[in-house]
C-alpha cells in the first residue's frame, strides 16, 4: 500500500512516496505545495524506456550500488573483500514532530539504515542526518554514507560556491550548473578557509532577491564532500557527507556510524532568503538557543598589537588604552604561557611565562576587570611544539604515523584527540585556568591542517580528531557555561555549522585589510549571521597585504559584525584616535540593530555594494564603494525588500571614510543627516534610494524607519 509523508514549512514542503519495502521516493523538496490531495503513484507516469532494467528504479531516499542504480550511490562499503550491494527490504517512516524517520533494513546486506529529516518551520530548513548500523557478525568496512541525498529540479542554471586559502577565505565562484556533474571535496582535516562545507543552486530567473534558491551546509568541522549529479532522466541530485579516508571506518557488529546533518533550505526570495533561513537556524542551534544573544561586547585583540613581545607591564597599560577608547572585552592572545617568545617553543604548556607574568596571569586579569573589561585568553589546545614539556613528556600523543617523518607546520603538531588521556589532559590544564583566573572568553585556535592524520599503527584518525575536538569543546563548555568560545582556525579555517553550535564568535580572517574584508565578510553572511562574524579595525597599512586605509574606513567594514580592535590605540594620531572612539560609540548605539532580524546583501551600480541589518520597517543600511567611481553621479541603490512597507524616513547617519566630513553633501542629503527624507516603500524597491557622491574605500550607513 502506497501513502505519503510529507513536511511543510512558510514556503517549502519535502514530500516522500512510502512503499513499505524499499527505500521511501523523493517525490518533491521546494516550493511550499498543499497537502489536501495526495498525488498519483509515481509508477503511474513511468513507462518502459530504452536500454534500461525491467524493474523501475526511481530516486529514493537511499540508492544503493550495484543493483540497477547508474548514479551517484548513497552507500558504499564491503566486508573483507567482498562488495555490499545495498538494496533495503524493508522500510517503516514515524512522524516525530516535525520530523520524518525513515528505518531501513538490508536483510541480505545485514546492515541498518535510520534517516531523518527535520523541517523547521521558523526557518525552512531541513536537517537531515543518516546513522547506519552493522547488522552483521563480521565487521563492515565504510567507504561512503552521505548525510542526505536530496533532489534537485533540471531547470536549475547556476551553482554559487566558495574557495579560499588563508587570508582570502570565502571567495565567491558562480558557475552554470555542469553538464554531468560538480564535486568539492576538503582532505585537509578541519574546514577550510574555502568556508563552510556549503553552496547555493539558483534555479532558472533567480537573483540575490527573488527566484527560487536550494542551498545546504554541512554541520561538519572536517573532511567532507559536496557534490551534485545531473541524472539522464533530466533532473539534479545534491548529495554531501564526510570524506573518509581508506580504512579510516570500520564498524564491528552492532556498531554504527552517524553522519553529520545536513542543514538544507529552500527560498522563493533569491539568495537572500536563503541565506535568511540558515541565520535563523544557526541562531536556533547555537549556544544561546534561539534567544537573543547578550550584546556583543567591543573586543580588543592583543595578537597584532604586540605578537609576542609583551610583559604584564606592556599589557597592563595596552589594556588601560582599550578601556579608555571603550573596549568592553580584552583577549590576551598567543605568547601569554612558558615559553612562548615565538612560535616554535611552548605550544602544550598551558601555564603563565614566569619571565613575563611573574604573579602569573592572576594580577593581569584582575587589572584588565578593575578596568570594566572582561577579560579572555588565547589557546590552541589540539596542538604542540616538539620544543615542549608536553611533548617532551608524550611524545607519542602527536599524530605520525611509525617509519614517517613528522611534518610541522607552524613548527606545530597535532595532539590525537580520539585518546581520552589526551583530552583528559587538555580538560585539567584548560579547566584549571578557568576555575582559578576570571576568564569570561576563550580564543580556541586550531593553526594547521592535519598532515598526517594517522596514529602510530597508521590508522586514519580525521574523523575522530573531529569528534574528540567536539567532546573536548563540550566537557569545558558543560564545566563553565558562562565561558564562551571563539572558533578560529588560521583566521577563517574552521567555520561551519557543526562547530557553531559550540561557539560564540568566529574569526573570519587574519586578513583585517579592509578592502579584502569586504568580500569575505559577504561570504560569511551567506551562511552565518552577524552577531558571530568576528570584524577587527586593523592597524595601516595592513599587516597581511600592506595597504593603507582611512581608519573611518576600517571602522565602516567592521560595523556589520561583532566589533572589535586589533592594534593598539596608543598608536594613533589624535584625529584617528577619536574617529575611532566615535566608531566604537556608534557600533555601540546601533549594535542591537544590526545584530537581530535578517541581512540582505546586493550590489548597485558603478561596483556600490550594500548590506542591510534589521527588518524592512526598520533597517540599517551600509553603502560601500571599495573603487573609484567610473560614473559622473552614484546611481540610486535599489531595496526590493521594501517593496511593501508604504513610507519609511531615510536618515544618512554617518559618512565613513571620506576625504572630507560631509559639510558639502547635496541638499537632499543635507535633509537626510539632519532629520531625514522621507520616500514611499515601493519606490525605493523600484527606481532606488538616492546614494551621495563617495570616494572610493568609503562607506555611507543610512538609517531607514517607517514613517
């Protein structure tokens, strides 16, 4: 008997054909469809083709190998040397909630497969997730399991996905849809700087605002695999799951293996709205649970105000600087523990310099509170120098496999973190620190990828250097709630969905160059919602590119994320000194604005690019122009989202970046910055807001409210 199983959303709904044997048929993830009428049977419009098996075979939930199925397979995996031809026999689907369970059993196979798809309403994403069990009494060797294949309809036109490489992560690519297939696969150990493990498909007429919009990231902070295959019946299948090295899974009887979830959404509003639901699902995932998160305090970074070249002397008054600019938090970064002087020594050795802390880090803290600031520390806790106590002393708790040479990178290695001593260790030196200094924030940084990633027997630990990372992150968070973390990773190496229900902040780039942060700063908010994308005002010229920017600048670029600093102020001129302390006032006031309600991201034209925090009847937009202009007169920026709202009041609140303050604006901007002009809804989404006349590295911030 046939039935059907579907979830419904705000705008999508996933509908799957249950058969009772077999694997449930995609029948439908999209559009928001009613659920009045059950369709007919698939097989009901599927005839005989040409050169194909007698026995139908349509996309279901979980193609196997092997048994009629030419593309690309949910499962791979052989015992001994024998191939495990998956075809499931039986099949029971349960409602929980808002979710599906699909339980699928091989009896010839021996092995389990639970799948489950959860549509969250407020969001419209699905996260889907697979566990498969070995059902069998010899062991199972695992070669592939996705976390979800989903389908895709054959008008899709574009694939938009990221690239990266330290200090220019989240580089944007947009190619048409392949003619047979497209696949990105990361092997470096933890996420990469190419960003999360995620892309957006457009459907035929999409745009950044309106159009159809599937899209996905996977909740993974290692390996993995994305890939899309285009079928010769004429649609689409996006798959993506954990990369696993050979041999790297082997399940013993009654063993299983859970994939990470898969967060996947569907948008009729472009890729905006796409981009919408995963903030939204992010927020509801996160440490703060789908409330509203504290205001993001000001930080204040010590790494390239000094490197390693301070004493509690230095720091001490570094941080008396912070406090009177307005720093709320000051984060004692890398050099801090015995040592450090650079960074080829003491990585391990979690416990103050003697030489640079004499009363350890106790007098230091307690100035940095007296101040008003809280105070937070650098760590990088899955790492080691050979040149330390640590390794000295455990030599064989880094990762090398016996008979190969021990590559380093940053003269670092890599702690096993699938042994429970290692992470016992970790735990104690890590949880001492916090019990005993008043430490309100970790910087967790994680400074190479994993090469090698084999013990000493040479078994392939990736994916549980990942899960013992998790448990580690999870025992000191469970031990000091109130702790929260930053993920850091080279600057943006390990930003992803499955570390950000741990985290409260992620570093988005060692590169604070403002021009360059504009673009990876874009690329973050594809996935990732404001309130966690760590944005610094860097020191001129920039350290990672050696260009120079206007501190308003600077400060206009890092406006839209959680604020913060990383230089020193006592560097500044008089003039900088103050637009800085104006900027922090600013993000201050506006903070709460920015950091709550959806972003949407465009671009206008003559290379203008905006930004838009809040909800339409009450947005804070960022007018950005990074080059010269080529035109005579800016073009006005067009807002599709206000297309409803019937009057809003347009204020010009701030020109940042300029070569000048403004004083010779146009009339009708005069009006704006000094008590505002107002314009209907729809003819700002139409013809546009006027934008005035700006120098290139330049930002305009505009306040819009309804009337």
């Amino acid at each position: 008997m046939i039935r059907y199983e579907a979830l419904h959303g705000r705008d999508c709904s996933l509908v799957l054909e249950v058969r009772g044997t077999g694997a449930p048929i995609w029948r439908h993830w999209g559009g928001r469809i009613a659920d009045s009428l059950a369709p007919p049977p698939l097989a009901d419009g599927r005839g005989s083709t040409s050169f194909s098996l007698d026995t139908d075979l349509p996309l279901t939930t979980a193609p196997g190998f092997g048994h009629g199925w030419f593309d690309r397979p949910f499962l791979l995996a052989s015992r001994g040397a024998q191939h495990v031809g998956v075809e499931f026999d039986c099949c029971t689907v349960e409602r929980d909630g808002d979710a599906l369970v699909v339980r699928l059993t091989d009896t010839v196979a021996r092995v389990a497969l639970d799948q489950r798809f959860e549509l969250d309403p407020a969001s419209d994403v699905v996260e889907a997730s697979a566990t498969i069990t070995n059902c069998g009494d010899t062991p199972l060797d695992l070669g592939w399991l996705a976390s979800a294949l989903l389908p895709l309809p054959g008008d899709c036109r574009w694939v938009r996905s990221f690239t990266g490489r330290h200090n220019a992560e989240l580089v944007e690519t947009v190619e048409p849809m392949p003619a047979h297939g497209w696949r990105r696969e990361n092997r470096r150990g933890l996420t990469g700087h190419a960003g999360p493990p995620g892309l957006f498909v457009l459907r035929d007429g999409a745009t950044a605002h309106a159009g159809d919009v599937f899209a996905c990231q996977l909740a993974w902070s290692g390996n993995h695999v994305l890939a899309m295959d285009h079928s010769d019946e004429g649609y689409w299948t996006l798959q993506a799951g954990v990369w696993l090295a050979p041999g790297e899974i082997r399940l013993e009887p009654g063993a299983h293996f859970a994939a990470p979830p898969l967060l996947a959404t569907f948008a009729r509003t472009g890729s905006n709205g796409a981009s919408q639901n995963f903030h939204t699902a992010i927020r509801r995932r996160g440490p703060w649970a789908g409330s509203p998160p504290p205001p993001r305090p000001v930080h204040l970074n010590s790494w390239e105000a000094c490197y390693f070249d301070h004493d509690e002397a230095r720091i001490g008054a570094l941080a008396e600087r912070a406090a009177a600019i307005g720093v709320e938090r000051f984060v004692l970064d890398d050099g801090w523990f015995a040592g450090r002087s650079d960074d080829r020594r003491g990585l391990g050795d979690w416990t103050p310099d003697p030489a640079k802390y004499p009363q350890g880090l106790a007098a230091l803290a307690g100035h940095v509170t007296a101040l008003g600031m809280e105070f937070g520390l650098w760590v990088e806790p899955e790492m080691v120098n050979p040149d330390s106590d640590l390794y000295r002393a455990h030599p064989d708790w880094a990762l090398g496999a016996a008979g190969r040479p021990l590559r380093t990178a940053r003269h670092q290695l890599v702690l096993d973190m699938s042994r429970a001593e290692v992470r016992d260790h970790l735990f104690a030196r890590i949880d001492a620190l916090l019990a005993t200094l008043p430490i309100t924030y970790l910087k967790w940084d994680h400074n190479r990828d994993l090469a090698p990633a084999e013990d000493a027997e040479g078994r392939a630990r990736y994916h549980a250097q990942v899960t013992g990372s998790y448990a580690l992150i999870d025992r000191i968070r469970a031990a000091h709630p109130a702790v929260e973390l930053e993920a850091c990773a080279g600057g943006g190496g390990r930003i992803d969905a499955g570390i950000a229900t741990r985290t409260h902040r992620f570093w988005t780039s060692d590169n604070l160059d403002a021009v360059s942060r504009v673009a990876i700063q874009r690329g973050f908010l594809a996935f990732m919602p404001p309130e966690l994308m760590g944005a610094h005002v860097g020191a001129s010229p920039a350290h990672a590119t050696g260009r120079r920017q206007s501190i308003g600048f600077r400060a206009g670029v890092a406006l839209p994320g959680h604020f913060g600093l990383e230089l020193d102020p006592g560097k500044l001129d008089a003039a900088d000194h103050a637009a800085l302390a104006t900027a922090i006032t600013r993000y201050k006031a506006w903070r709460a604005r920015l950091h709550s309600g959806r972003v949407w991201q465009g671009e206008a034209a003559d290379g203008l690019v905006w930004h838009a925090a809040g909800e339409p009847g009450d947005l804070l937009l960022l007018v950005t122009r990074i080059a010269p202009a080529s035109n005579r007169r800016p073009q006005p920026v067009r807002l599709p989202m206000l297309a409803d709202v019937p009057a809003l009041t347009a204020r010009l609140e701030a020109l940042v970046g300029m070569r000048h303050d403004g004083t010779d604006l146009p009339p009708l901007f005069a009006q704006m910055r000094d008590g505002g002009a107002a314009f209907a809804g729809d003819w700002l989404a139409a013809v546009g807001l006027p934008v005035p006349p700006m120098h290139a590295e330049s930002v305009a911030v505009f306040s819009l409210r309804a009337a």
